[in-house]
C-alpha cells in the first residue's frame, strides 16, 4: 500500500515539478530522468488519527485532518492542471495534423475513461493557470496556497480581484472559496458607484458586511436608471443591515419583472403600460407576486412554442410511418391507433394513472395578420 502511495506521489507530484522545469528552460526529459524519478522515495501514507482516540483533543484531531485534507488538496489542484496542459496538448496535435475531425481526441479520452466535459473542464483550469503566470498575478509556488475551488473561482474573477487574492496568497495565507468570495465581496462593494457614500463609509468601518452589500450591487447593476433613485435614496436613509436586504430583494423582484415583461409576447402591442403597472405594484407592496406573474407568463409561452414544435415533428413522423406501412402490419399500425391521442389535433394527455383526469389541447393554428384586426 505505502509502495503504491509512494508511486502516487512520485507521478503526481514529481514529475510534473520536472515537466515545469521543462516548461522553463526549455529542455525535454529524458526516459532515464523520468526513471530516475520514480525510484525517489516519497511518504505518502498518511498517519491518520485515531477517532476513537478519547485522548486526543478535538481541536488537535481536527488540525490533524485539515493538515493532510489540505496536502491532498494541493496535489489535487497540481494534477489536474498538468492533466488539462496534457489534453490540451493532445487537443491541439489533432487540430494540427488529426483525420477523423477529433476522433483521435475523443478516442484518447475514451482509453482513460474521460468525457468530453471533464476533459475541457481541465482544459480550462490549465488555461487559467497559465493565463495567472503568464500575466505575473501568480509565483508558481504559490498555488500550493490555494484549494482548486478557490483557484477556479479566482481564474474566474476580475483582474482587480485576482489581484488582491494573489497578494493574500503571497503573503502564505491559505486560499479557499471563503477566502475569494470575501475579497471579491469587499471589491464589488467598496469599487461599485452604485452604492450612496454614506453606506461605504460603514463597510470600511465593519458595520455593515461586505457579504451583504456585494449582492445588493450585482441586482443594482441589472436595472436602469430610473429605478435606482428609489434604491439609492432608502439605503443612504437607513444605511443598516435589514435596509440593504430589503432593497436588495427590491431590486432583484424588479430585475426579474423588467426581464421577464419584455420577453411575453401576449404583452406586445397590448394596451398595458409595464411602468405604470410596476408602480402599482410597488405602492400595493406585491411587486415579487407581479413579477412572479410576468414570470410564469414567460415560461408557459415557452412551454407552448416547445408543445407545438414536438406536437408537428411526431405528427409528421406517425404520417410518414403510416405511408411506409400496410394492413400486413397490424402491430405497426395498432400503434399508430393509440397514439391519435397524440398527433390528432385534440391532445390528450391523463394528469393519473387511472386515467380519471385528462387534459385535452385542441391545436388551431392560423397567420396573424395585423392589418385585419
């Protein structure tokens, strides 16, 4: 077991130390270095604390399992970024000179028991990783500071909070998702213009949580103008915890309202003013029920245009079944029988097993001319 961890370590932690050096000075490894590195011992069998060990204390039982928990998270982040330069590599050969339009790719992946999106997603993450050292936001040594979600979250985020998160990883704090969102919350608050002088002021005080004001800002930066007065002035009022959730819910109702009315097209060229509409709303205090409206509206026009399309493809296809078969098929066309529930222009679909509720949809279709109505 401790021969095979050993081995573990060497390929995933070793070699591709070698293979960055490779990267760097631009020298290939040889087969005997690659041997060479597989017989360096490494102690990768782990000691783990007994859990029925009533000595122990809690604290030092759970420092035990971080400590190793974050070692393998390490080692975890390394490989999976050498495996995405691997595939990329091989990606890239079959652009160059590949037959098949990507067979030898997805055959290489289908030998190693990898799909399509796990390949790319490792792609990806050795993408950023590049893009991190290539842009001098990251040292090489310190990745090891980093879980992957955190690495991933931050090859997500904006150049500012790459930023500061390379600062906190240089400076040897460890990085984890909590550690992102908290400076990536601390950036959108304190750098958005959207939000009054009055509240930043308590965020750098640490009277109001950044936690809090980042998702005000992101629901803020989805409306117009015209409907951030409201926002701004009751927050800069009553710039307090309860204040910023209430607006922010505010504004996430109108995001979702304003969304989702200019999509339903049973509302175009209709005599109804959306704005006068929302301003009924926000005085009658139903604002999320309106927008929950415009909402579902939204869906069932959806709904509608997808039952349609499927309703045409299997009607077309049980005709072209019919054509194809005679009274010599009676199964085929016993089939056919009791699909006329389905491709008739009534449907009916039962809402049980029973079959004592059914819904029946009578399909009318018809062009709509304008200018006769």
């Amino acid at each position: 077991m401790a021969i095979c961890a050993n081995l573990l370590f060497t390929v995933c932690y070793i070699l591709p130390r070698m293979s960055e050096a490779t990267v760097v000075n631009g020298n290939s490894v040889s087969n005997e270095e690659i041997v060479a590195a597989l017989e360096i011992p490494a102690d990768f069998n782990f000691q783990l604390p007994d859990p029925e060990d009533e000595e122990i204390l809690e604290i030092d039982f759970r420092s035990q399992l971080d400590t190793i928990w974050q070692i393998c998270d390490r080692f975890d982040l390394q490989t999976d970024i050498w495996r995405g330069r691997v595939l990329r590599s091989v990606r890239d050969r079959e652009k160059k000179g590949g037959e098949g339009r990507g067979a030898g790719f997805l055959n290489w992946l289908k030998d190693r028991e990898i799909t399509k999106s796990q390949a790319y997603t490792l792609i990806q993450l050795a993408n950023s990783a590049d893009t991190l050292l290539a842009d001098g936001v990251l040292d090489a040594e310190n990745i090891n500071n980093f879980s992957k979600r955190a690495f991933v979250e931050t090859a997500k985020s904006a150049p500012e909070i790459q930023q500061l998160v390379s600062e906190a990883a240089q400076k040897g704090d460890r990085i984890t998702r909590r550690e992102v969102k908290q400076l990536s919350d601390e950036w959108t608050a304190m750098s958005s213009e959207l939000l009054p002088d009055e509240v930043k002021e308590k965020a750098s005080a640490g009277i109001l949580p950044t936690r809090h004001l980042a998702p005000l800002v992101r629901e803020m930066e989805k409306l117009p103008e015209s409907h951030l007065i409201e926002i701004k002035r009751e927050i800069a009022e009553s710039p307090d915890i309860d204040t910023v959730k209430l607006m922010t819910s505010e504004a996430k109702n109108l995001a979702k309202y304003l969304d989702a009315a200019a999509q339903v097209q049973s509302l175009r060229n209709k005599a109804v003013d959306m704005e006068l509409a929302l301003e009924e709303a926000l005085r009658l205090d139903c604002m999320n029920t309106a927008a929950d409206l415009v909402k579902q509206a939204t869906t069932l026009e959806q709904t509608v245009g997808k039952l349609y399309t499927t309703w045409k493809r299997i009607s077309n296809v049980a005709d072209r079944l019919y054509v194809e078969t005679g009274a010599s098929n009676p199964h085929l066309r016993s089939l056919l029988t009791c699909l006329e529930t389905l491709t008739g222009d009534i449907i009916e679909v039962p809402l049980d097993e029973e079959g004592e509720q059914i819904v029946r949809l009578k399909i009318l279709t018809e062009d709509f001319n304008p200018d006769l109505n």
